[in-house]
C-alpha cells in the first residue's frame, strides 16, 4: 500500500550578516530543572520592530517571545513527510477462562484490521497466542488450554496460517506472563524460544523499523512483571524463575528506537476508573481473577485505550474502534523531519538551529537531548546529536502538529539557522 503522504513547509533561515542572532544567550535563560521539571521562563526578551510573524516558545506554562532576527533572510525549501506504518502486536492469555474473549477476538480480528486498512494506514498485525484450528486444546502434561485460529481474510488459509500483513506467532501465554513471554519470544531467549513450553515462533523480524508500535493485551489477570520492568529490564535472569531469561526492555537503547513512543492498550479486568486495585465483575457476580494495575499504568502512560473485559461482547466492538482510532493517532505523523541544507551553503552548526511549529503564530520548540527527555511541554532533539541530519518532535509536539493537521488550517514545521538553539 503506498503509504499517505502529508506535506509540511519547512522554512530555512540563515544568518547572512554580522549582527548578532535573535535567539542569543541572554535571550531565553535555560533553568536549572530536568526539560521535564521546568514550570517558568525567567527572562523574557522584547523584539525590535518587525513586520514577522512572533514566535512565541511553547513551554506549557508560560511564553517567550520571540521575532526572526532581522539580518536573516527567509527561504522556503518543501519537505514531504510519508504517514508512518504501523505494527499492531496482539498477546491473548489461553486460559480456559479466557475463552468467551478469544471468542470475540477470533470474530473481531479481521474487522479490526479492515478498519485500520480503510484509514489508509499501512499496516501489519502479529498475534502471540497458542494457534490451534480447535478452541479445546490438551497439552502434553493434560492441561487445558483454549485456543485461537483467525479466519481469512487476515490469514493466508484457512488452518491459522500467516498472510501478507499478518504473523500468527503460536505460544501457550500463561495467566500472569503476558508481558514476559512477550520479551521472551521477542528475542528467543532462554525458556522462551520455540518449542520450549513458555516460548513461540520468532517475530521480530515481522517489525519494521520505522513503524509506530502498538501492543494490545487480552487478559483477566495481572502482570507478575511490573510495568516499570517491561519497559527498562537490564536483561538477564528472569526475577521470577532462575532458569528463564529475559532480553532488555522495550525502551532499551539496545533495540535502536524500535519501540519509541510505543502505545499499550488492552482489554482486561480492571474494574475502577480511579482506583486500580479493583477488578471488575462479571454479569454472573463473580470477580475477575486480577485488575490488572500493570496494564493500567502501561495504558496511561503511553496513552493508550481499554476496556473491561467483564463487559462481556457489548465491549469489543467500542474497544476495536477505540484501539484503531488509537492506532491512526500514531500514524498520523511521522513526526521526524529531515534537516534541509543551509540555503546559503554554509556548513550545519548543530547549536545553532531552532524548530518552530507554525499554524496561526510560530511556536518555537526547546531543544532537549533525547526522547527520555521529553516532558509534557514537548520540544525536540537530534536523531544523532554529533552528526544529525533529521530533527525529531517530542511526543507532545507531535500530538500538538497533528491537531493542526486535523483542525485543517495552516500547519507546518519550520527549521531556522543561524541563531542559538533554544535550550528545552
């Protein structure tokens, strides 16, 4: 599918005289919190007369603003942005209880994915569950587990077998494991590599590198690995079990980005939207096994969705909307620019280039030194701060670029040369 393409303008401005930059030192004073702790500008710089547009920097709390020094020249040079592709990973708990949820996913799946297709969004799904063309399943050792099989048109046949755009990974996920088996099999580690009893077939090649990431748990449990560990596990022995190891977690600088900006939703039994100790009930009284509070604080803080999986079938339908409109909320933008040369041919001085978002006024962004960085404020930073060639919007910038998008009026990235880089 060829990926939808949305235009930005990215305006290129270069000193061209000795007069001193706009963005100077005592301009915009850098405090001394974390990008992620500050709360106030302390200095505020008045602008020389000028018929530019003013550029106010976006801070969350408070402006500084800002005007295009007036020895700067304005050249514009047309960037195109692709639309990202998105990798969507399902992991469905086989427990026997699960088995009116896998249910609703086997009859759901497809029509999610149709969904996400019809939104013009290239994408692909893997799946982490035991495959079985017969929902009852008997392992080796007796247990009984319940399995999924996705018809066409997502698979490639009809005995679960993989397609164009969907990997049917096969492997037993255990109650409280989701999130382990997921590590585990991502990299084939120790206990969890094909054929042994918690792992499955390899997946990541099915990734792709530029991909925005969605994970989508289907649980009546709670995670034994706690959300922080998912994400920031050093990798090693599995604290859970001596004879298990785990690769790092998803945030890790090992997986290149692979998993930056990822999103986690799911459907399990949480059953308070302000306390997450609660677990839900079932139409029949009983209570879900867990709440799951792991999986609520994945979802919030990657802004993912949810729902209660007590809810029974009136939920999938609001939950499948929900979990695509979440995934096109990624694909939106890829909000990383490639930086245009210099239009005066001059050589790229990383510590003298400014990135202002531009819809009815410049909202100039701070420069923070990594995605870890980023704070509700937004900002950017540089996809290699020694030999950059592509600016990288904060999160909350690029959800601020995509409400511009949407809202339909004027929207664009600027990149200027030639003044002091705002600090974030």
């Amino acid at each position: 599918m060829i990926p939808r393409r949305e235009a930005l303008a990215l305006a290129a401005l270069s000193a061209c005289g000795p007069r001193p930059p706009a963005f100077a030192p005592e301009d915009a004073q850098a405090t001394t919190d974390s990008p992620r702790d500050a709360t106030a500008v302390d200095t505020v710089y008045t602008p020389p007369p000028t018929d530019a547009p003013v550029v106010r920097r976006d801070t969350g709390t408070a402006d500084l603003s800002l005007a295009p020094d007036a020895a700067c020249v304005g050249t514009m040079a047309q960037g195109v942005i692709e639309r990202r592709p998105v990798d969507i990973v399902w992991i469905v708990d086989n427990s026997v209880s699960m088995a009116p949820a896998i249910d609703q996913v086997i009859l759901g799946l497809n029509t999610f994915a149709g969904r996400v297709g019809t939104r013009g969004i290239d994408y692909r799904v893997a799946l982490l569950s035991l495959r079985s063309p017969t929902r009852d399943v008997r392992l080796a050792d007796g247990t009984r587990r319940y399995g999924l099989c996705i018809p066409r048109p997502l698979a490639g046949d009809d005995r679960c077998g993989n397609g164009p755009r969907f990997l049917h990974a096969s492997m037993d996920v255990r109650s409280t494991q989701p999130l382990e088996q997921l590590l585990g099999s991502l990299m084939q580690t120790q206990g969890y590599a094909a054929g042994e009893s918690r792992g499955g077939e390899p997946w990541r090649a099915f990734l792709r590198a530029g991909a925005s990431k969605t994970f989508v748990v289907v649980t009546d449990d709670n995670s034994r690995m706690p959300a922080r560990e998912f994400e920031r596990f050093p990798g090693g022995v599995n604290p859970r079990s001596s004879t298990l190891r785990l690769p790092p977690g998803v945030l890790d600088p090992s997986y290149g980005g692979l998993f930056e900006a990822y999103t986690f939703s799911g459907i399990y039994g949480y059953g308070s939207d302000t306390d997450p100790s609660v677990p839900c009930r079932f139409p029949d009284g009983t209570m879900a096994p867990a709440s799951g509070a792991e999986y609520t604080a994945l979802v919030g803080s990657t802004r993912g969705v949810r729902a209660r999986l007590c809810d029974g079938a009136r939920a999938w339908g609001p939950f499948f909307d929900a979990v695509a409109t979440a995934v096109e909320r990624t694909s939106m933008l890829a909000c990383d620019l490639a930086i245009p040369a210099p239009p005066d041919g001059s050589v790229l001085d990383p510590d003298r280039v400014n990135v202002a978002l531009v819809g009815e006024a410049r909202t100039a962004l701070g420069r923070v030194g990594s995605v870890a960085a980023c704070g509700p404020a937004g900002g950017w930073y540089y996809n290699d701060p020694r030999r950059p060639d592509r600016v990288h919007l904060c999160p909350a910038s690029c959800a601020r670029a995509q409400a511009l998008l949407a809202a339909g009026g004027r929207a664009g990235v600027e990149v200027q040369f030639g003044c002091l880089t705002i600090p974030g």
